[in-house]
C-alpha cells in the first residue's frame, strides 16, 4: 500500500517537472529541453534507487 502511494507521488512530482520544463522552455529557449532530459534521467534513477532500497 505504501508503495502504490510512493509511486503514485512520484507520478505527480513528474507531471509536475515535465509542466515547469515546457513553461521554461516557452519562455526561455528550447535549450531547456536539454536540462528537462537532465532531470528525467536523474529523477528516474532516484526513483529506482528509492524502490530497490524499500525492498527487503
């Protein structure tokens, strides 16, 4: 139940990285679309660290 809700957040926190990242690259450059790649990658290897910790 815990981890449902875990990735679940990290869903959100996603969604809410890939919105800031096209507001940016509206408003910027679409440079920006190099750091959103960036910051995917990094987030989803957090996010597969963080999982393979929680399992026993």
């Amino acid at each position: 139940m815990a981890k449902q809700g875990r990735i679940e957040m990290l869903l959100v926190v996603g969604w809410v990285c890939l919105f800031m990242s096209l507001l940016s690259s509206l408003i910027l450059s679409p440079d920006a679309w190099a750091g959103m790649v960036f910051f995917g990658v990094v987030a989803a290897m957090l996010a597969v660290l963080q999982m393979r910790r929680d399992d026993p």
